[in-house]
C-alpha cells in the first residue's frame, strides 16, 4: 500500500505542498486532482486545484466582465496577461477569484506569502495590476478553492485519500495542464500506470 510522502514539514502541516489525488478517491470532483495548499493548521485547510482549466473563459474576457478593462481595450492587455491559464480550484465560492503567484509581487492586507516562490493574493487590486503589465511575473487564477473542516484533511490522508509532496512553482504556472497529474507524481518517483485503481478514499 502506498503512503504518504516521506516529506514531512516539520510542523506537521503541509501549506506549500501538492495534494495528489489517489485514483481511488470517491469525490469525484477532486479525481486526478493535484491541489496546491495554500493554508494548512489545525483550523483546517484551503487548496487550489492547478490542473482543472476552464478552458471557455479566458483572462481577457474575466477582466472585460469585472470592467477591469473595457471590452474594446482588452487587445491592449500584455501577451503575459492573456496567457494566463483560469482553473476550477475547487467547490467553494466558485464565483470568487484567487491569484497564485509569484513572490515578486506584494499588495498590502492582500497578500499571503505562502513560501518563498508562491504568494496567494484574492483581491483585484492584482488583476488591475496584471492588465497594465505592473502584476507578477508568474501567475494561475483559480475560481473557487477547496477546503477542509478540522482534522479532515488529516483523516484522508491517513485513508491513503492523497500523497503530498513539497510544491514546485513551475509545475503550478506551466500552461499545459493535461499532464499535471502525472509530472506531480513523477515528482514522488511514483509511475501513474502503478496505482492501484482500488486503493484508498476519501
């Protein structure tokens, strides 16, 4: 049976690492997911889902529909804005927006430095900074998030639910979503084929 990455934080929490689906996992919402965690302590926990890209909406359409920008100027976004990938990060607040990044931008009250490479920022201060070319060097948007209550997330994990495996920035800004899954277990030395369809839950 596969466990859990031996890649303990020495916390015992896991803010900054990949959740990685099982192939077992009974929520199939979160089937060959790989979440990144952006907040992880014994109040529970909060991911964004990186591989699920919602491939009908583009960045230039979410900012002409918040009228960040005029739907006649956006031809005018920075070729780095429109290439940035829109993913289901998960079933909660579906309608809000979260902004991974990277750590080269900081907006005041607005920014969660996660690690040293990736910073979290919800506000849309960062989209209007992104539109005028001023925003991070790196970024994913993600509608929604995924949380757990308490002590849930632990309780998956021990169910053989997930593997984690400390974060890589450019696994989360890589475009090509389609193989997430597999490099993010690649990174565990872990071949998708090997799996057991059968183990673990959720």
């Amino acid at each position: 049976m596969l466990k859990p990455s031996p890649h303990e934080p020495d916390d015992g929490f896991l803010d900054g690492h990949f959740l990685i689906a099982m192939p077992g996992m009974e929520d199939q919402r979160f089937a060959s997911t790989v979440v990144f965690l952006c907040a992880h302590s014994p109040d529970g926990a909060m991911g964004l889902t990186i591989n699920q890209p919602v491939p009908e909406v583009t960045f230039q359409d979410l900012l002409s529909q918040l009228e960040i920008v005029p739907e006649d100027d956006a031809i005018h976004v920075p070729e780095a804005a429109k290439r940035i990938q829109i993913n289901r990060g998960g079933p909660v607040e579906t309608g809000r927006g979260f902004v991974l990044h990277s750590a080269d931008y900081f907006s005041d009250n607005a920014t969660l430095p996660i690690d040293d490479h990736i910073s979290l920022t919800a506000s849309l201060d960062i989209l209007r900074d992104i539109a005028r070319g001023a925003g991070p060097q790196e970024a994913m948007l993600a509608l929604g998030y995924a949380g757990w209550a308490p002590g849930q997330l632990e309780q998956e994990i021990q169910a053989n639910g997930w593997l984690h495996c400390p974060a890589r920035a450019d696994l989360i800004f890589d475009a090509e979503a389609a193989d997430k899954y597999k490099r993010a277990l690649a990174l565990l030395g872990v071949d998708v084929s090997r799996l057991s369809g059968t183990a673990g839950h959720a």
